[in-house]
C-alpha cells in the first residue's frame, strides 16, 4: 500500500509503470512516495471494474486488482466525510493478486492526477496517451499532481533543513522551503506516517519535532538538561523512537503519537548507539565510557541485562538472519556477538581495532565492519560468526549504504566512493570499484561531520544520494552493465545545495 496526502480538485488519474526510469530522491531523509499501476493493457483484456461504500474504486485486469481511495486525513477537523474542493485528502494505492489476494511487491510503477478539463470521461487510449506524455519529462506536459515526486531534505549545520524538489532533473532543482531550527541538528528519524520529523539537537538538550506537511517545527521536547540528545533511531512499529543522551547515563524515549516524551531510562555512561531485534522486542544501547551494551524490552522497557564488552565500543547491528546483536569496540580487538533471548555474549568474533561501523546487508546474513585506522572493510557470515574477507577501500572509512547490487563505502579523507559487489561479497569474493564523490573530501571541514548518515538509497532502489558538504552539493550514483553480462559503468548527477 502506498498513499499520499494532497489538497482536492476535480482530478482523474493517469497510471502507468516506466521501467527505466530515473527518479530523483532525497539526500539523508526522503518523503513522498511512488504510487502503484499499471499501463492500460490491450482491448482484448478483460476489465472488471467496481465501486464500494466506503469510497473505494476498484478495477481487476489480468488477475491483479488496483484499488483507489480518497479519503480524510485522521486528524481532520471536519463533521461532514464529505471531501470537498480545497480539502486535504489522502490518495491511497493498492495492488494486489486476485487469486491470493496478497499484495504485489518489487514492482516500480508510477501515479500521476491531472484536472479533467471537461466532462468527458478520458478512455483508455487517451489515459495511455497522457501517461506516455507525462514519462517525457517535459515542463509541456506535466501533472496536476505528481504522485511520484520526492522530496530532498537536507539537515544542515547552520540550524536549518533545505526542502528541495528535484522533481524535474537533478541539475534543475527548486529550493521550496526552508525550516528553522532552534538548534543544530546532529541526527534525525521520520515517522511512518512520513508527516513528523524527529531532530536531535545536543547543544539544547532537546529534540525537535517538525511537521513535514506545513514545514514548520510544531514541538521542542526538552531532555532535562543531562547529556547531550544525539542518536536517535525509531522502533519497526514506528510507535517510539528512542534518544541516546551522550555524555550521560541515559536514554530517552519519545511517543510518536502524542510528540511527547514518555520515559527516561538508566543505561551506561559515554556515547551511545541505538539498534533494534527485527521484531521490535528488544532494544540495545551501547555505553562507550563504561565499555558495556544495556538490553531493554520495548514493550515495558524494562532493563534485563548489562553485558560487558571491550573497551570503547561504538557501532551495534543486529542480524535478521542469525536473531543476534553484534557490537563492536573501537579500541578493542573482536566483534561482541549477543543473543537478546539469552540476555549474553555467545560468541566473539576477531577483528583489529579500529572498527567505527557495522552494517549488514540486505539480506540480512553478511554483516560488514568498517575499520577507519586500517582504511579496510571486513565482512563476516552470521550463520557462522565468522570473518570470510577483508579489502582496502577509501581512506579512513566511516559508513556503508547498500543498493540491492553494491555496498557503498564513504571515507573521511577522500573524495571518492568503494563499491563492493554483494553478488561477488556473498560468495567470499571482495570486489571493489572507487567513484568520485565530488572536489573535497569531507574531512576538509571538520567541523560539519556529524552522526546522521550523509548517504541514502534512492528511490528506485538502484543508486545512491551522496550528500557532500564541502561541495555544497548532493550526489546521484547509478552503477549500470552494458547488456546482461557487459561492463558496469557509473552515471552520475548533481545537486548544488542553494547558500
């Protein structure tokens, strides 16, 4: 299901599924959404079509049904359920086999509305014909309503977010707005619903909270004045998001339904990293000072176990394939493997100092560790907790971001990006590519590198938004073969932030 709110007018809908598209998304953080379709299918095909009660239109062709609402937001004000011209409403897409009725996945259709300029109802052949004049591209020919279009938001170090829309090309993007923060923001989460943004602000003891839809920062929740707010990583319900207070024994733990703060928990001292079990049952907080992991329940968030681990640890994962947390020590020399059910170390995993990262892939089973003092990212099997490969990357490594091909791999202290190949990576095999990142590598101003990530998959699930601070500009990345079994080239655009 996919859906997004809008402000009402007399549209129709004009749905179609571009296969090769290119879709501009968001550095750091993204809303919007791509809504769900398909191109109108020959004559001979059968069309059943269907209303129901509730306002929801349903057409069935070839076994897959498309279901489309529209329909007030939750928190709507008004008596009638009437939708009027003007209204805020929700577009809600669905798409799903009429013979299981599970909802299709792995699909990238695209959605558009446009105003129906009279009363003739548009047909088939003239929905197709817009749709392909709405895949151009062109200012000529665009939508009333783009329901595939992202937004950029980008978190910057003077206390504001740029609201960019890169809806037309990368290298033509719009400055929509701009929000103001009350302090400079170090880490940020965004609600399920997309419509809150949670920001941590550690030089106010705060976190603000800022509404996507008016753009505007709707509530600051204070902290209490101990430790500094930095981390901040959301629960898979999407119900709490929890806050790590550095330099302070404690977290802090925010209900996204009513934006206020909840609890204030005992945990160790020094920096902490926040990871979650798949199944949101249990959440690990690191304690770098006190070189110990503290486990919670989500559900009562009740303490149940301080695990000791090596000195100085800084990075935490957990592992969908093997259901355990894995906690590096920066200055210690192995991975700490815990099973959250037995509350304990099982299993060590060794590794030189050095390492500040840890990421799994997408499946779930290879998990890599980014070791900055020895410019290397070594990669371990969970089924077997232990270390299969190891490779040199870019200078002074600092994070990953993975596509379903590549592992994207950013330095401090270059200007480059490594790729590794996750088919090659999942057989023991390491092989890597370097990519410009821009002019300067982001170590040339200290000063804006923070904690939240500065690269994000895009929207279509094969490139990478790179944001690249001391170039003013975000990076688009699409690494693509020539032909099923040709070389792989690396396309590239960019987007210069406004001053």
């Amino acid at each position: 299901m996919r859906h997004r709110r809008l402000n009402l007018t007399n549209m129709h809908l004009a749905i179609g599924r571009d296969q090769n598209r290119l879709l501009p998304g968001m550095a750091l953080c993204m809303i919007g959404l791509t809504c769900y379709g398909w191109i109108a299918a020959a004559a001979a095909s059968p069309t059943v079509e269907r209303s129901d009660t509730h306002g929801t239109h349903t057409v069935v062709r070839e076994q897959v049904a498309m279901e489309f609402s529209l329909t007030q937001p939750t928190k709507s004000e008004k008596t009638s359920n009437d939708l009027m011209a003007g209204d805020d409403a929700i577009a809600t897409l669905r798409l799903r086999d009429t013979k299981t009725g599970q909802p299709l996945t792995g699909l990238h259709p695209r959605a558009w509305m446009a105003l129906r300029r009279s009363e003739m109802v548009a047909n088939e052949t003239a929905c197709a014909d817009k749709v392909k004049s709405f895949l151009g591209g062109t200012l000529a020919a665009r939508a009333d309503i783009d329901l595939n279009s992202y937004l950029m938001l980008v978190l910057n170090h003077d206390q504001t977010i740029s609201v960019i829309n890169p809806q037309i090309a990368m290298s033509r993007t719009k400055l929509e707005s701009m929000i103001q923060l009350p302090g400079t923001g170090a880490d940020w989460v965004l609600s399920r619903d997309k419509n809150s943004l949670y920001v941590t602000l550690p030089d106010q003891s705060s976190v603000a909270v800022v509404n996507t839809v008016t753009r505007s920062v709707l509530n600051v929740l204070a902290t209490g004045g101990q430790g500094r707010p930095r981390r901040i990583a959301l629960q898979p319900d999407g119900r709490f998001a929890w806050v790590g207070l550095d330099e302070a024994p404690l977290v802090t733990v925010i209900d996204t339904v009513t934006n206020s703060l909840v609890a204030t928990l005992p945990v160790g001292n020094g920096l902490h990293q926040i990871s979650f079990t798949t199944d949101g049952r249990f959440v690990l907080i690191t304690n770098s000072a006190d070189h110990t992991a503290t486990l919670f329940t989500t559900n009562q968030r009740e303490k149940i176990a301080e695990i000791s681990l090596g000195h100085t640890p800084v990075a935490a994962a957990y592992s969908s394939a093997s259901h355990l947390f894995y906690v590096s020590a920066l200055n210690g020399n192995e991975i700490g493997v815990i099973d959250p059910e037995q509350r304990r170390i099982v299993a060590g995993i060794p590794t030189p100092s050095g390492v500040v990262g840890l990421r799994f892939e997408p499946s779930g089973q290879f998990g890599l560790a980014v070791n900055q003092l020895n410019h290397t990212v070594s990669v371990f099997d969970s089924n077997s907790n232990t270390m299969i490969a190891s490779t040199t990357v870019v200078r002074e490594p600092y994070e990953v971001g993975f596509t379903p091909q590549y592992a994207y791999v950013r330095g401090l202290a270059s200007e480059k990006l490594s790729l590794i190949e996750l088919s090659e990576l999942r057989k023991g095999r390491l092989v890597t590519a370097e990519v410009p990142v821009g002019q300067s590598a982001p170590n040339t101003l200290p000063d804006e590198i923070g904690v939240a990530d500065m690269m994000v998959p895009a929207p279509e699930g094969h490139g990478m938004l790179v944001a690249n601070a001391p170039d003013r500009t975000i990076y688009y990345y699409m690494k693509v073969r020539d032909g099923a079994h040709g070389p792989s080239q690396t396309q590239r655009a960019a987007c210069a932030l406004p001053p």
